[in-house]
C-alpha cells in the first residue's frame, strides 16, 4: 500500500514534451540528424504513449520508482565530486553524504556505473509515468555532471581518473572503465531523448569530443590491444550519438571500437563462440544493430540475426537466459552447466534490446515469443517483491535461490540494467507499420496512437487467465489492421469481435490479421489455450524444464539450509553473489514422475492462478513468483 501511495504521488507531475526512448527504428526523428538507411518493416511506439494497468509488472515498476526514487542525488554524485576536486571534504567526507558501497565505493574502478544506468532510468520512468520527481532528478544529475565536467577542463567526465583510461591504452590491468563511460554516454542520450534535457546533450557531444582527441593518435596496434578490456556498448553509444549530431567524428569513434576478433567470426557464420565473457559479446553485437541502421550495411544485419539465432538456438535456457557464471559453454555440455551462477541477468536485458532490433526489420512471432519467455520467466522475476532488491543470477541449479541485492552496498551491473529493465515493460507490448498495429505482448495497458486518432485498451489476466480482451476508442472510424500474436505455445485460439466468432486461418507461430475499420467501443476477445510442455536439455533427454504455455513452473523446495542474511547478499563478504555458497541439502525432491507426452496428465490445479501440485504431492508455480526459498527448475525425469 505505501508503495502504491508513493507511485500515486509521483505520478501526479505533468510530463513535459517527450522525444521517445533507447534508439530503435520509427523513433525521434524529429531529433536525428541521421535517418536511418535501413529496410525496416516496423516500428516502435514512444513509451509516453504506453501506461501500464494494474499488473504483476506494474508493480515491479512502482517498487522500482521507489527504490530509485530513494538514492539521494548528492550520493550518487559524491564520487564524480570527489575524483574531480569539484568539493572540498571535511574529515571523512561530506559530512552530510552517504557513501555508496560495492561496486560504487570509492575504491572500485567501476565506480560511477550506477549514476549512468539511473541516469537512463529516471529517464524511462518519466517516460513510463509522467512522474514529475523523475524528471527533476534526472535534472540535477544532468546539472551535477555538468560542474565535474568543467572541472575537469578537457571534456573528460567519470568518477574515477583519467588515468584508468591510460591505462587501459597502455595495456595494464584495469577493470573496464570504457564500459563504465558506456553507461554514462547512454544514460546522457536518454536524458536527451526521454526527458527533453538540452543539457544532457551538451555534456555528452563534450565527452566525444574529449574521446576523439584521446584516441585519434593511436595506431593499430594500440587500438586492438586495448579493446580487449571490456569496453560494453560504448560504440553504440557513439553511434547513437552520430545519429543525433551528425558528427563524422563520433562515427569514427564507434569503428574505432569494432572488435575484430569477436564480430569478423559472426560474419562468417561461425556459431563457436568458446568461452568468452557472454555480457562482453552481446553489446558489441548490439553496435551492429545501430551501424545497419545509420548505414544500410547488410553484413551487419547478417551476423546480428545469424548471433540471435544462435543464442537462441544453442545457448539459451529455459527460462531464456543465457552464461554460466558469466560465460559461454560448450552448448553439447548443457546439462553440466545448469549451475548456480546461471543466467547473469544484464545478459537477458540485451538479448531483449537485440530482438528489438531485429523485430523492427522483420516482425516475427519467434522473436516476439522469444522476448515474452525471458521477460516473464527472469526479468520479471529478478526482482523481490517483498523488498524491491534484485538478483545477479538466476540460479538453475536444483536447491539453489535468488540471491538478491541490498539497498546501497551491492550496485552490481545487474542492478543498474534492473533499474533499467522494470521501468521500460511497456515498450514492446505494440508495434506499428503503415498497415497497422501488432499486439505483441499480453499485458494490461493502454495504447495511445495519436497518429490514428485511436486508443486500444488491454485487459487480461495473462498468464493466469488463457482471455485477453482488446477495446478501441476512436474520436472517428479508423480503417486499420490488427496483428494479433498467435504463440507458438498455443491451442487452438478463438477470436471474437464485438462478441461474433470470426474464423482464424492462421496457425500458432504466425500473425492473426484484423483488417477492418474500426468504431469507438468495438472490442476483440481472445482464447489462448495453454498446456503443459517439457523443455529437454539437447544432450540429455532426462534432464528437463516444465512449462506451461510460456512460463517456466519451478517446483518450490522450502528453506531448509537459509539462515541470514539468506537470501540476500552478504556485502562483508567479497563478491559473495559470484561465489555465493547455497548449503544446498541432501536429498531434495527433483525428480519429476510423468509421462514425457503428456506431462500434464496426473498435474493438478490448485487455485485459480498457476500454482499446481503433482501426483506426488511436489508443489509448481511460475518462476517469476518463487522467492525466499529454495527451487528446481531442471527436473530428473522418471518417465510413467
């Protein structure tokens, strides 16, 4: 209740004029100097133009806006302040301030990471909202930023000093201050974009410029020794910021950082991708989305769809998350991986930015289910209900738990993409062409399409309910398409219009199409029959997930073995959530009696969500919503 008191209150501010979100296809072309040279087939509403119903999802969003909304400004500013000599301290520093700990102390050359990622995030929930307090946040972050940067006189502007970027071109150890600058060129461009904030901009092209003047001169030997750091998304950074400029200099910036030895190999379609840092991989994958779009490059397209389909394909789980304790594996050892350090949770978060990509150039029902299976089943379920924290990992292993952050002493990378990832579930709900509208997603909402002079309201109890209802509000008829997702998870679907069955060509895996024109109050009702489905592991046929329609179930195993801070993480202890001990006990019930072909058969029901109990007496409810106890998600198979 208190949460839903403060999300009120925050959403009673006026949204200013808003330019959209991330950089994806149809979006802010009224800001870019740069159109984009690519052949897309969709695109992307403003997430302004979205508002999310009472849901699962917006209530992870209202505990996200809280937990933001509670960082005090002066803190997350503290280090920049410091590093740059913008203040002088007092003994023990800011008297006043509240250091930020974990990977934003003072001592961590990550630091600084958070402040960009909230950056993009009260960007977003200003987007989401209209909440004002984001707004004005974002704001004094901006302005903040601002006074470090002029101190520091060259344009350069971060937390840590100049040197680690030294450093990092001399080959010396260091722990990855490009991909730190990433998060703070993102989260200035979304400022730019969602919050309308000029300033942003500023500070941005200033830090380019800086950028261009410090790598120009290096040769390239230089150059590809020092990207082999972790350096994120920075090129698509640069490209994006190309895009708004029109600044050769930036595009060159975003070459600068193609890494050879990971991009040439997807060229060529070689699907090995040995043991490589997966949340490394992925960005640079993503800066080829951005170059096919500002340059029509169709070998950039190519080796984005061939690495999607790939991961996908080969190295994702059933809850569709990818890693073990961060990286790649052999996709014929699979079952040996099911580990607890499964499923880095920023992995997912840019898996669902790539599919937006590609979705944009191709609208397909795989990616669409794709996207609905890992936004469900583990960014939905990252963060804790009870308290807002949320998980580096989504452990698969049986007998293991989500391991969740605490308020100011963790501020790992996935709780920076987490602040992100429950502020923008509206984004990907719809889509458009010229035609007409795709309903990918099915979750409460309401859609405004100013352009067509319409609204369409979503209401459903989606996944606990198999019925989704579609209403139109239209100031005057509107001749328009519906296309209608058909899962491939799916029964046999019923469609309705005003009440009257129509007849469905299509089968699960294609687009229902609606071409009709359209009057204020009509309405569309869907049946989507779900089912019980197991999920083999490739190289063993006895090890597998249940699902039923989208969502993962996980059988609940109670926390014997949980003693504090369990489930949270320990800041004593360093790095405790990669190196985290489970005190998993012996003899835990994982093994799942059933017939392979109809798994379903002797599983009941027992309430009127999706909580289920099995023929001996193992209690099912979805993944998203097992938490502060133990879990199997990867069953050992008894066949009946």
């Amino acid at each position: 209740m208190k949460l839903r008191l403060l999300f009120s209150t925050l959403a009673l501010g006026v949204c200013g004029l808003l330019s959209a979100q991330s950089v994806y296809p149809g979006l802010f072309q009224n800001k870019l100097k740069v159109a984009s040279q690519a052949e897309e087939s969709a695109a992307c509403f403003e997430l302004k133009d979205v508002r999310l119903l009472p849901s699962r999802f917006r209530e992870n969003l209202e505990r996200d806006s809280a937990w933001m909304v509670s960082i005090g400004v002066d803190r997350l500013l503290h280090s920049f302040r410091t590093t740059s000599g913008v203040f002088a301290g007092r003994e023990g520093g800011y008297m006043t301030v509240k250091k930020l700990g974990g990977w934003e102390s003072l001592d961590c050359e990550l630091r600084g990471h958070i402040t960009g990622h909230l950056l993009s995030a009260y960007s977003l929930m200003y987007a989401a909202t209209g909440g004002n307090v984001f707004k004005l946040k974002g704001d004094s972050l901006v302005a903040g930023l601002a006074k470090v940067q002029q101190a520091y006189g060259n344009g350069y502007l971060s937390a840590f000093p100049e040197e680690l970027i030294n450093r990092n071109i001399r080959g010396e150890s260091v722990w990855a201050p490009w991909y730190t600058l990433h998060k703070i060129f993102s989260g200035l461009i979304d400022q730019y974009l969602y919050a309308d904030n000029p300033q942003a901009l500023e500070v941005v092209c200033r830090m380019g410029d800086w950028a261009y003047e410090k790598l120009r001169p290096l040769d390239e030997a230089t150059r590809r020794k020092m990207i082999r750091n972790e350096f994120g998304g920075i090129n698509e950074s640069f490209y994006n910021l190309y895009a708004l400029t029109g600044d050769e200099r930036y595009r060159w910036l975003a070459r600068f950082f193609y890494h050879n030895e990971v991009i040439d190999p997807l060229k060529e379609e070689k699907d090995d991708l040995g043991t490589k840092h997966t949340n490394t991989f992925i960005p640079k994958v993503l800066a080829e989305a951005r170059n096919y779009e500002l340059s029509g490059d169709g070998e950039s397209r190519s080796l984005c769809e061939f690495f999607w389909n790939t991961m996908i394909g080969r190295h994702t789980f059933a809850p569709g998350c990818s890693s073990d304790k961060e990286h790649y594996f052999d996709p014929d050892q699979f079952s040996k991986h099911i580990t607890g350090y499964t499923g880095e949770t920023c992995c997912t978060y840019n898996m669902l930015k790539l599919s937006r990509h590609l979705f944009c150039w191709n609208p397909s029902v795989k990616v669409a289910d794709y996207y609905e299976r890992a936004l469900y089943n583990h960014i939905l379920g990252q963060q804790d209900p009870a308290t807002g924290m949320v998980a580096y990992f989504l452990p698969l292993k049986s007998g293991t738990h989500k391991v969740y952050s605490t308020p100011d002493q963790s501020f790992w990378c996935c709780v920076g993409s987490g602040f992100e990832s429950h502020a923008k579930y509206a984004e990907s709900i719809y889509y458009h062409n010229r035609e007409g509208l795709y309903v990918n997603l099915f979750i409460p909402s309401v859609l405004h399409w100013k352009e067509r002079g319409m609204s369409v309201r979503m209401e459903t109890d989606f996944p606990e309910s198999e019925c989704v209802k579609l209403e139109v509000s239209a100031e005057q008829p509107v001749r328009t398409a519906f296309y209608l997702r058909y899962p491939s998870w799916s029964g046999k679907v019923s469609v309705c219009i005003n009440g009257k069955k129509v007849k469905v060509g299509q089968k699960p895996g294609a687009y229902i199409v609606l071409d009709r024109e359209w009057k204020d109050g009509d309405s569309i009702e869907l049946t989507y029959p779900m089912d019980f489905r197991l999920e083999q592991t490739p190289d063993n046929p006895d090890v597998a997930a249940l699902l039923y329609g989208p969502v993962v179930l996980a059988g609940k195993l109670g926390t014997a073995g949980m003693e504090a801070p369990a489930p949270f993480s320990d800041p004593a202890r360093y790095n405790d959530y990669y190196t985290y001990d489970y005190h998993i006990p012996a003899d835990l019930p994982v093994v799942l009696k059933c017939d392979r072909k109809r798994p379903g058969k002797n599983i009941r029901r027992t309430d009127g969500g999706l909580n289920f109990e099995t023929a001996g007496g193992q209690r099912l409810s979805p993944l998203y919503d097992v938490h502060h106890q133990r879990f199997v998600v990867y069953w050992n198979l008894d066949s009946e």
